[in-house]
C-alpha cells in the first residue's frame, strides 16, 4: 500500500491531502466509468462498421505530464502508444493550448501507429490550466492512399497509404477548421462514414469532460490528483515486484518480418535484448535492420507496445495499466529502423511490427521462464480489403477484414481457436457473413476452422479460421497487409510452428496464387471470384510426442487435427473406432524420438547474416550434411538447442563448412543455450521450392 | 376464485396465493425439491389447503433454464447448418473478452464440432432461395444425428430470418426421422440477423429444451390430476407471461424468469406508489440486479449472454454485478482493497454466520457497525456472532496499516456501494439517463440496508423499499400479464422510414408472415456538414432510437429492429402462435393492448391484499411503501447535527438500554431511539439511522444519518 512519502513520482505532492484507500478506490473506478462511458459514446454515434460492429477503437485519459490515467477494456495496440501521441501534440502546442482547442493526428512519425489509426486529443482546462487529456482513436477503414483500405502489403512510401495528419488543431477556441475537414473528407473513400465516426469521437471527449469536471467537484483537485499519483505509483510497484522475481541477467532473441525487395522476399530483421536489472527492464532493439521502403515499419511506441503486452501477458495479466506500470520498462531502438520508423518509409504494419515485438520478447522470456511462456501468437492482424464499386447502390464501398489467428498453447493448455491474440483488444474479428452479405456486394461461401493450422505440441496452438468471399459486384481490387504468410509462428518448448497465413483468389476453380505471400496491393478482381482468406494458427508448447493419445484422438475425431498428422507428428495410431492403438502409438513414438536430426555445434566466427536492404540469418551446411539431413540451399530451417524458443535460419551450402557440425556464432549459441560440442535439433520449416526468395 | 404464483428459486419454493372473493393473499415457503421440482409445488399448494378447481390461474417462474445451462447440465444436442458454416459456433465472434491473458478460454461450444452436420442449401440477405433443401441429403445427416444419439437439434440456416423455408423443410424431415427429439429452428427461436447469436441463441434453446418439456408436462399433468383447469403460465424473461406450451417449445424465453417477475413487479407497484422512474436493486448474497424502469416499463435488451454464450431472446435489461451481502473483502498482489465476485455463500457464509468462514464480508462489516441487529437472528434463523465478524475484519485490518476494524468495515461497505454505484451509472449515465430523475426501488435480502447509501451516491432523493423485500420476486408472478415478443429484421434509411412502415413488418410478423417484402430502404443521403455540435448530436440522436427500441435499421442497412407499433394499430386478431386460446393474448411490449371481444378473463389479478395469514404488520396498510427522502428535499426537517469523531474512538457498543450507537457514513456518532415501530410517529422527529422496521424487531433497512423516513400507505385499486 503506498504511503504518502517517498514514492517514485516526485513534483510537487507534499502539498496534496491525505487519501484513505477508500476514497483512492472510488477515484480510481471513476476513472475508469468515465472511460466505459467514452466508449459507448463512441460505439453508440460512430458510422462505420469496423468501429460498431468490430469495436476497433480506444479511449483514454491522460494528464498534463502526458502520463495515461485510465483505460477502459481497450486495444493495448491502440491505447499504449497514446501517450506517445499525446506528447507529440504537447511538443507541439505547449503554452498554445486553450479551452475549445482539439488535436487530431495519426502521422506515424509524430504520434501515431499507421495512417487508418485517427487520433482526437481535447485538452480539458480547470480552473484556466490544462487538467486532463481524454483521447480517442479510430481505425478508420480508409483514409485515402493508393488502394481501398487505404494500407496493403507492397506499398513502398507512406504517400501511397493515405493522408497524414500531423498533429493539428481541427478546433481551435470551439471553432472547428472546416476547410481542414473538407480536405480530409475530399480525400478519403466513403467520406460520410468518415464524417460521422469523427463526430462520434467528439461526442465522447465531450462527455469525458463533462465527467472529469463532475469528479473534480466532488472529490477536489487536490484529492484526485493524489489519488492519480497513488494509482500510478502502486501499478508501479506491482510490475517492479513482478520484474524482481526474474532473475537478472541479459537475454537476447530475433526474428524476422516478411519485406519483398522488387517481388522478392527478403526478410528483415528484429533483434532484442532484454535486460532485467533489479526491479527494472529494458528492451533494447539494437540490432535491427534499418527501416525499409515497405510497410513493415513503426513507430518506437507500437514496438514498445508489443514488448509491454508480452510482458504482461507473461508477468501480470490483472494487473492494472496505465503509465505507473510503463515506468518499470524501458524500451530504446536506433532511429530509422524498422522499430524506430522515420521519414518517409511506410508504417501500414504496425500491428504486424507489434506482434513480432511480442513474439522476440516471449522468445527471450522463454529462455528465463519457459514454463510461463506461451507459444508465438498469430503473427498478424491481417487486415484484408476488398473495394470497388457496389452494383447495388451504385457507390464506392470497402470491405474490411481482420480474421484473427490462433492463439499460442501454454503450458498447461491449448492454445484457442481464431480470438484475438494477447496484444488484441475485445475486437469483433469475426464479422457476421449475414452483415457482410446485406452490406457489401459479396457472398461469404465458408467461414470455418482451418483444420491441421495450429502448431503441435503436448499443447496445442489454437487454429487459424478460413473465410472464402465471392465478388458479386463487376470489378473489385483486393488488398491485404499481412505477415507470418511465409514465417510460421514459432513453437515453444519442443513445440512445433503453426501454419502461415495463405491468401488466394479462386478464379474458375482455379487458385491463383500471389507471388508475394502475405502482401498483395490492389489486385483486379473480377466478378464471380471467390477471395480466400485463411489466418495462421499459434504456436504449439511442449513435444506433441507427449501429448495424451486420447486428446490426439478427441482431435481428429472433431476435426481439428486430419489422421495423418496424427500420425507423422504425434506418433498415434488410430484404430478403426477412432481410439488410439497403445502399442502402436508407443512403438511409433519411439521411432519418432529416435528419428529427429540432432547436429553437433561447431563455433564459427563468420557473419551469419545475409540480405539486401534486410537481414537474414543462414546455417551453412556441407553439401554431405545437407544431403543427409534432407535439406537443400534456401531451406528454411529450425534450430532448437536448451532454451525454450528456436532459432531461425536459411540454409546455405557450402562445401568448406565442417562435414558433420553445424557452425554456429556466439550470439546464435547464446540464444540457444548451446556450447560447440553440444547437439541442436534441426526441423525443416518450409522448403525453398515454395519460398519466394531472390538468392 | 385463486391467482396462484410460484417461484422456483435454489433453496426455497415460494407460493403466493391471492383469494378474490376475500382479496386476501397468503404465502408460503418450501424447500426446493431440486430432483423433482413439482413435488415442492405441490407440497407448497397442499400446505395452503388449496383448491386447484376454484384455481383461475397459476403463474410459474423458475431457474431451471438458467442452472441447466450454468451448470452444464443440458442435453446432448446436434445441430445442422448451412454448409460451409459448420464453426460458426466456435468461431464465435473472433474476440476475447479478457486482454492480455494468454490462459484466457471462451467457453467451449454446446454442440462439438462432430455433432455439425452440414446441408448444402443456400437462402439469399434478400430472401431469394439460391439453393431448396435436398431431401436426400437431410435424410442422411437425421441418420448421423440418430446414431450420436442426441435429444435435441437445432437447424440453424443462413438468412432464415428473412425466409425460413429452407429450415422448416430441414427441421421437418429431421423431426420426422427422429420422432422424439426436441427440434428447433433458429428462424422461430429469434429470426434476427448475425449468425452466430441467432444460432446462439437457437442452440440455447435446443440445449434446455427437454429438460423443460419434461419438467412442465409432468407438472401440468400433476396439477391436472388435483383439478387445476386452465393453462399453466410461464414467466418470460421479458417480464411477461407465456403459456407453458409456448415455454416448452421456446424454454430459452425464460432464462431469467425469476428476476424478470421482480422487476416485473416493481414496476408494478412504483406505479401504484406513483413512481415510474425506478431504477431496481435487488441485491442478494452473491451477486446484484440492477434495472432502469422507464415511464412505467422495464428497459429490454437482447444482448446480454449467458455463461458466456449470446442470448438473442428479448429480456429484461438486468445488470448483475458480482457482489452481494456474502462477497468477501480481500487484498490482491498489490494491496489494493477489493470486494467480491468471491462470495462466503450460504456455506460457510460470511463469519458472523459461525458456520466456519473465516473471510471478511460485507454482511459481517454491516453487523460490525450495528446496522444489523447482533441480537435478532437474521431472517429469523441464522444467529449472528458479532465477535466472528469482528475477528475477521481485524485480521483483514492488521495488513492495512492505518485501518482498524471499523474504519475497514465501512470501507468495505463504501466499495460494495461503489460497485452498485458503478452497475446503476452503466444503465444510467453511460445510456443518457440522469440517476437523479429516477427512484430507487430496493428488494432482496441486503438491498434496502445499502440503497439509502446508494442513493446519495447517485443523488436519488426518494428510496422505496416494498414490503418482504426478501421474497419479492414470488410476488410479481402475480402481477406479470401476458405478452409475447416479436422480432423481425427489416431494411430502410434513416429519416425515411417512420415507424408505420416497419409496423407492417411487424404485423406479418405476428400473423405468421414472411418479411421477404418488408420495405427496402433507399440510400441516406449524403449528410450536409451541419455545425458542429448539431452534427454530433445528429449522429446521436440516430442511436438514440436504437437504445430506446433496439436497432434501428440505420445508414440503409440491416441493424436489428426491435419494433414498437403505434398504439391501437394492431390488428384486432392476435397472432396464431399464442396457442393458448383461454388466456387473454398477446400483450405487445411497449405496445397496445390487444383484446378480441369474448376474449377469456378480465386481465391479470389486481395486486392483492394482505391476509391474516400475511405480514403482522399494522392491520389495515395493504402496502407500506418507505420512502426516504433526503434532508434537501421537500420533507423537510434538518438532521441532527453529528459529532465529529476522533479517530481512536472505542468500538460502538450496543448498550442495553434501549439506545445504540451506529456508525454512519460520515464519521459521525449518532444517537437514537431504538427500532421505531410506528412510522409516522417517527415523521419529523428523530433521524433514524439502521433498520427500519418491517415486521416487529425485523430490520430491512438501513437510512444514514442524513434521511428521513417514513411509511406511507398506498391506495390500492384493481384498475
């Protein structure tokens, strides 16, 4: 319980009142009912159906020092970076704030995520000095830009994914600048929809004034500041306790976003360290490749976004949120890089940088705590985008879609099927077929389980889900934003990779695949065509050799698992009834355990990394090795050594590598756990026949 | 002539019986007969000595939909669906209502995955049939369902909710090849569009489905036999009645039977008190109800889950939070106070209870700070132990520094009502409504000790609390009338579509129809950029209908509509479906009256009055409403003026001679006469703060030091 001496926060408190926890309790609920109640302001008035049906939107309150006060059940994808934006806007507009001012922005370089992201910040005054900033953000399904939906996967500056908006004041003393808002409504697809969903924002920053001003009277300025320093000060508290617990030391991990350099793949590199000193952390991104004229850049808050959900999700996940708890971790990158982004690369994929945040951070975790960590998430939000003309109405429409993935298995349970990941908010990710089919020219033909996606393990990864949707409309273009399409997510703990996100469209009956898996940047649709969609599943946890037999049968007897992965990964014989065949399944474990690829570690001193403007890591192999272990050059492998997370890399051949070891750098052995002399495993992932890479 | 009430709760059977000729009404309590429901019935109805012949009407509310489901105890059901749509039930909506937690699971499907068969069979958003049932191929997949041996199934299809052909076609060839199994259709459950809570919803109703056609059928046949003539009527979660052949078909219409009859009721007797506005508190020992009641009516809504699963049925708007008079106070990791979901329950229940909990509750600060009498046995049976309760809340107070065991206790007490506060400003002030233009209706066992509290949170100014505020839901079976609720999903703009057009929807609705021609709506215009705040407001008022109705179609789309007729334009022949021809029909929600002439008895029985066998309260006061009204208000004689306290004060005794000294509020001491016993000798003169008095030595109510009460009567009539 905090005292009213001596915590962190310092200023000027000596001078605020005594609170007793009580009162501390009901500020604190307060706080957050205003934030509810901005919420349904928000759901209750906005226009499009990304916003009410899908929830994709945030509120909350922040205090002059920038710091978030309170948040609500929101998108920790949108609300954590705020306090960024609101820092931006103050960087800005400090000293030239006035009562009736209101900032709106969404420039991923100075306070925002990606463009679609739109951001109102209202500076509320008491007693003629700035007191509370309520915020606000809405994914708006488009903001202009090169494609419907403003943001895909090839775009190569950020002019292509719509209009950028720096910090501005829309109103200025209650005046709102509506030649600003004519330009922005002039530039963006379905404007009216545009149009009401940011009145609906300011109806709620509205309400959340009238609410402040309301508590402010009731309880005083001196005790509700008190009570905001308290909060902060406890969160605070409670996350170094949880840190405390790790034990200290340094711990690095990568892993790779999918960027194509003229159509080809070339992988760029996230590469963190994670350091815990004491009661504190720090994630240092150091390392990563320079950011890169593709959409696979953002900003240093949504990176640190997906280092805080990690952490959270790992540590303490009741624990409150708000900017008491962001004190205990610091997270630094290089500018311009790919966590860092700058001017004027592309930031379409914040949510994909984000997860991938996430996803090194449970890998660094995994090698401290790996009995708490759970299995890579999804890997993407996957927004996918179908626009064009509707043939009904005669206007132009665009169809938004964010099917969620699996979830990662954890120790002690699978990993659920098609919900959003632990970074997600309550998003709707599902959108009812019979709304869609009302709504938009098209036809949903499946929307199903995607059978055999999830990663194995004794856990199992949750699956990812399916959607096929017809064109019914004469022309359309499609777009998606995606990652993890070539990648898997990554297993924990012996745990296998889950399958990739996998776009097509079906013309005729016949797929026709994309040369650039994952991102795709208005293909012409044609009327009849069916879209599929299909999302990656999560990471599995633990060797799927141990997984109970009857919980493999259940699996295939449900469907979610076919009989023949059964088979090859789990080591279960089915009978005829469907029961598993004890004997059986024990002798083909067995042969299974037996029959993994296990290398001796070499030490090497070479460069493991190789790309263009990005940065892979290759394991070169003597062709007799190679052959051996069925591998060719530009396999994409898995090497698992002690810790819980695998490491990732291409295969290269050479016939001056060592004939029977696996030559591996300090940094690879460090991240695995490993010393020369001792074995890796080695699984195959993905064959370089089916990988769209350049070398 | 008899008006019978009966309600089914977890522990005790409570009948309610009000005679016409003598307009008295008598009450009485049984256990629960959980293996065997009606046996408690009709232990209930013998120990009254009633006689079922001279019986006009008996009014039914139970939990068993509600347990089934909470428990897991629903039968096996099978499913069939549109093919291509075989996981929307585990796709769910793709959300997860818990962030961050990566252990976090939805609740697993009703139906597995093996038990969804699909049907290649395809209706269109706008009604057209791309592809009829192929009879073959459900003939195959009644075969499966036959060999999984499943005794319910719901036949669930897209877009039925415009044209249901394809699903009546389905349904009867599968109820044809399973000639015992409870079939249901998901366009007949709720014909609403949004798949996964339709099917949901239709799911639900499979899953409860044979549990209740058993449970009514046997009961029906019981009452038959002891001469009982008429229909047997069901509360329906919506607050009104249906017959119990309707409930046997449609059971998941009665999900929350029991605490729809109290809100139900509260409305009913606010209106007598001549309130309309209430907003009802039923708190309980785990959790609490809260619901707005406006211009006389509950507020409805369909979206509200159950056990995490949609229910799309129409049903009172009640906001249940998990705290009540059990809920235990306990710090988490990071020494923060909180109170509840946890909850001592009836076993071992709070410390005070002596039955071996251990754990601070709210019950036990109520009885720290004397607000319940540590002398009379609570509910005349369970003891109280004082020094329990103490010892519990000083252990909680030891790893508080800076608390002793009193100011915790009222701090517990403090979070508890800030917790109520929090669920009545979500049905309030996050929907528009000002608390303060409402009154507070409380009932249950702990509601009327903490709604005076409650109140000068929100600044409600008047505080009613119904006689027996225990077993108030018995009581509303009695005055719940008949209704049925329609759904229909139709397609218009915004500002071109006025009520009437839709009422035709509505209509067909009612009379069996088909929607497939409801009216098409054109495209909005695109709107021209009013001023700012108009324009926002405009965005507003759009919704504004919604909260009030439902959906309002919106924007040229389909959004749900819940569809209020203008008054007196219904048709004057009720709908088909209201299969019981003896009961007075259909009751439109929000809507007219609907009575074809000839058409059965007048209509629900007038709220009774008491018997001899009633409460002892003063003879001739049918219903004492207590209404506070705080010391601003009209009523007005200015409160005593408290003593400040010091903060090393010694605990509040109970002294002996007839005073005591309670803990209030705001810190202050106050001194008064014990437990009044004639209300209006008590208008005017001492600020009473504790229990009011219902029943002699009974407290129900707890007033801070700052109100006033008093007993007033109410008029009752049968109009």
């Amino acid at each position: 319980m905090p005292t009213g001496k001596g915590h962190p926060s310092g200023t000027s408190e000596a001078a605020l009142p005594e609170v007793d926890p009580i009162t501390l309790e009901c500020v604190c609920e307060g706080l957050q009912a205003i934030v509810r109640e901005m919420r349904a302001a928000v759901k209750s008035t906005a226009y499009s159906s990304v916003i009410y049906e899908m929830d994709d939107f945030s509120c909350g309150l922040f205090d002059p020092q920038t710091r978030l006060i309170a948040q609500g059940e929101d998108h920790p994808g949108h609300v954590i970076p705020l306090p960024w934006s609101v820092q931006c806007a103050m960087a800005d507009f400090a000293g030239d704030l006035q009562p009736g001012d209101l900032i709106l922005l969404n420039d991923p370089y100075r306070g925002g995520t990606h463009l679609n992201d739109v951001t109102l910040i209202y500076p509320v005054f008491l007693d003629g000095a700035l007191f509370v900033f309520p915020a606000v953000r809405e994914h708006w399904t488009d903001v202009g830009g090169m494609v419907p939906g403003s943001y895909s996967g090839l775009s190569t500056e950020i002019y292509q994914e719509g209009v950028r908006i720096p910090p501005l004041k829309i109103c200025e003393r209650g005046v709102f600048n509506r030649a600003a808002l004519a330009l922005l409504w002039a530039n963006m697809r379905v404007p009216h929809e545009r149009e009401g969903d940011f009145w609906a924002a300011v109806a709620a920053l509205k309400t959340a004034e009238q609410r402040i001003l309301e508590m402010v009277k009731k309880y005083g300025r001196d005790t509700f500041l008190r009570c905001v320093e308290w909060n902060l000060a406890r969160s605070e508290a409670r996350m170094r306790a949880q840190i405390r617990a790790l034990p200290d030391g340094v711990y690095e991990y990568e892993d790779y976003l999918e960027f194509y350099h003229d159509g080809r793949l070339d992988p760029v590199l996230m590469h963190l360290t994670l350091t815990i000193a004491g009661d504190h952390l720090y994630a240092d991104f150091s390392g990563s490749s320079p950011q890169v004229a593709g959409v696979v850049n953002a900003s240093l808050a949504v990176t640190a976004t997906g280092v805080f959900a990690a952490l959270k999700a790992v540590l303490d996940p009741e624990g409150p949120i708000n900017s008491g708890v962001f004190r205990a971790i610091t997270v630094t990158a290089p500018e311009k890089t790919i966590t860092n982004v700058g001017p004027y690369a592309p930031a379409g994929a914040h949510g994909e940088v984000r997860k991938r945040a996430a996803s090194v951070t449970l890998g660094a975790l995994a090698q401290v705590i790996p009995e708490r960590v759970c299995g890579d998430l999804c890997g993407t939000s996957f927004p996918n985008a179908i626009g064009g003309a509707n043939g009904r109405r005669g206007e132009p429409f665009v169809y938004y879609d964010a099917l969620a993935g699996g979830n990662g298995a954890y120790g002690g349970g699978d990993g659920v099927s098609v919900m959003g990941n632990l970074d997600f908010g309550d998003i709707k990710t599902v959108l009812p077929a019979e709304a869609l089919e009302i709504e938009f020219p098209l036809r949903v033909e499946r929307l199903a389980l995607r059978p055999d996606s999830g990663g194995d393990g004794q856990f199992r990864g949750g699956l990812g889900g399916r959607r096929e949707v017809r064109l019914l409309s004469p022309r359309g273009a499609y777009s998606v934003l995606a990652d993890r399409a070539v990648l898997p997510p990554f297993g924990v703990c012996g745990g296998y990779a889950a399958a990739p996100v996998r776009t097509t469209v079906v013309r005729g009956g016949k797929e026709l695949p994309f040369a650039t898996p994952g991102k795709v940047t208005g293909f012409p649709l044609q009327e009849g065509d069916v879209v599929v969609m299909e999302s990656a599943g999560g990471g599995g946890y633990g060797s799927p050799l141990a997984r109970a037999p009857e919980e493999v049968a259940a699996d295939v007897r449900e469907g979610y698992l076919s009989a023949e992965k059964a088979r090859q990964v789990y080591g279960v014989v089915l009978r005829d009834d469907g029961s598993p065949d004890p004997e059986a399944t024990a002798a083909l474990r067995q042969a299974l355990r037996a029959a993994a690829r296990r290398v001796r570690v070499q030490h090497s001193d070479a460069d493991p990394y190789r790309g263009q403007e990005g940065k892979h890591r290759v394991v070169v192999l003597h062709p007799a090795l190679a052959a051996s272990l069925q591998l060719a050059a530009g396999d994409l492998v898995e090497l698992w050594g002690r810790h819980g997370a695998p490491l990732r890399a291409w295969v290269e051949v050479d016939a001056h590598a060592p004939e029977t070891a696996v030559p591996l750098d300090s940094k690879g052995q460090r991240m695995l756990g490993v010393q020369p002399g001792d074995q890796v495993e080695i699984r195959c992932l993905r064959k370089a026949t089916s990988m769209p890479m350049g070398t | 002539m008899y008006w019978v009430g009966i309600d089914v709760g977890g522990t005790f059977t409570d009948v309610v019986v009000y005679d016409e000729q003598a307009q008295a009404l008598a009450v009485t309590k049984t256990a629960s007969t959980p293996e065997d429901a009606a046996r408690g019935i009709l232990q209930g109805l013998a120990k009254l000595g009633l006689d079922l012949r001279a019986t006009r009407r008996i009014t039914h509310g139970m939990t068993l939909a509600t347990n089934a489901v909470l428990e897991g105890r629903g039968v096996k059901v099978g499913m069939v669906t549109t093919a291509g749509f075989r996981d929307v039930l585990e796709l769910r909506r793709g959300n997860r209502t818990v962030l961050y937690d990566m252990r976090y699971r939805p609740p697993l499907p009703l139906v597995p995955r093996s038990r969804v068969h699909e049907v290649a069979e395809r209706t269109l958003f706008d009604g057209t049939v791309l592809q009829p049932v192929a009879r073959q191929e459900v003939q195959e997949v009644a075969a499966r369902l036959k060999a999984q041996e499943v005794a319910a199934v719901a036949v669930c299809f897209l877009h039925s909710y415009v044209n249901a052909a394809n699903e009546q076609a389905a349904a009867a060839v599968i109820q044809e090849h399973l000639p015992g199994a409870f079939v249901c259709t998901s366009a007949e459950v709720v014909p609403e569009f949004r798949e996964y809570e339709r099917f949901s919803t239709t799911v639900l109703n499979a899953y409860v489905g044979p549990l209740l056609d058993g449970y009514l059928r046997h009961l029906e046949r019981a009452l038959r036999a002891r001469g009982y003539g008429a229909e047997l009527a069901i509360v329906t979660s919506s607050g009104g009645l249906m017959s119990a052949t309707h409930a046997r078909r449609f059971p998941v219409k009665s999900m929350l039977s029991g605490p729809a009859a109290g809100v139900a009721a509260a409305a009913y007797l606010g209106r007598l008190a001549g309130y309309s506005h209430l907003i009802t508190y039923d708190m309980g020992g785990t959790s609490t109800d809260v619901c707005l009641i406006e211009n006389g009516r509950p507020t409805l809504t369909a979206e509200r889950p159950i056990a995490g699963y949609p229910n799309k049925t129409l049903q009172i708007d009640i906001n249940t939070i998990g705290a009540g008079g059990g809920s235990i106070a306990w710090l988490d990791a990071g020494q923060r106070l909180c109170v509840g979901p946890r909850s001592a329950g009836a076993v071992p229940g709070p410390a005070c209870y002596d039955q071996g909990g251990t754990e601070a509750t709210v019950t036990d600060a109520q009885l720290l700070l004397n607000r319940l009498s540590p002398t009379k046995p609570l509910g005349g049976e369970i003891a109280l132990k004082r020094s329990r309760a103490q010892a519990a809340l000083a252990a909680l107070a030891r790893q508080l520094p800076g608390l002793d065991a009193y100011r915790l206790a009222e701090g517990i007490i403090r979070l508890a009502v800030a917790k109520m506060t929090g669920a009545i400003k979500e049905i309030t002030i996050a929907r528009g409504r000002d608390p303060r233009d409402f009154v507070l209706f409380a009932y249950g066992g702990a509601g009327p000790m903490h709604a005076a509290q409650i109140a000068s949170e929100l600044g409600i100014r008047t505080v009613v609390v119904p006689p027996a505020p225990g077993n108030f839901s018995a009581l509303g079976m009695l005055v719940s009338d008949l209704r049925q609720d329609f759904v229909r999903t139709p397609r218009a703009a915004p500002g071109r579509s006025p009520p009437g057009r839709h009422h035709g929807a509505l209509c067909r609705a009612r009379s069996g129809g088909r929607s497939g021609d409801a009216p098409r709506g054109a495209r909005p215009r695109p709107g021209t950029p009013p001023a700012a705040a108009g324009h926002a407001l405009r965005g507003a008022v759009v919704r504004a209908g919604r909260a009030l109705a439902g959906d309002v179609p919106h924007r040229g789309r389909y959004r749900r509509g819940l569809l209020r007729p203008p008054s007196g334009a219904l048709p004057p022949q009720p709908a088909q479906a209201l299969r019981n021809r003896q009961l007075p029909p259909v009751h439109l929600w929000g809507g007219a009256k609907a009575r074809p002439e000839g058409a059965g008895p007048p209509p629900p029985a007038p709220w009774p009055r008491p018997s001899a066998s009633g409460a002892r309260c003063t003879s001739r006061t049918p219903f004492a409403t207590r209404r506070c009204t705080s010391a601003s208000g009209c009523r007005g004689t200015r409160p005593l003026p408290g003593r400040p306290l010091s903060r090393s004060s010694a605990p509040p005794p109970c002294s002996p001679q007839g005073t005591r000294r309670r803990w209030t509020t705001t810190a202050t001491w106050s001194s008064c006469a014990r437990s009044p016993r004639d209300g209006r000798r008590q208008q005017g003169a001492c600020p009473y703060s504790g229990g009011v008095p219902w029943k002699k030595d009974e407290r129900i109510a707890s007033i801070p030091f700052a109100w006033h009460w008093k007993v007033s009567r109410i008029l009752l009539t049968s109009s």
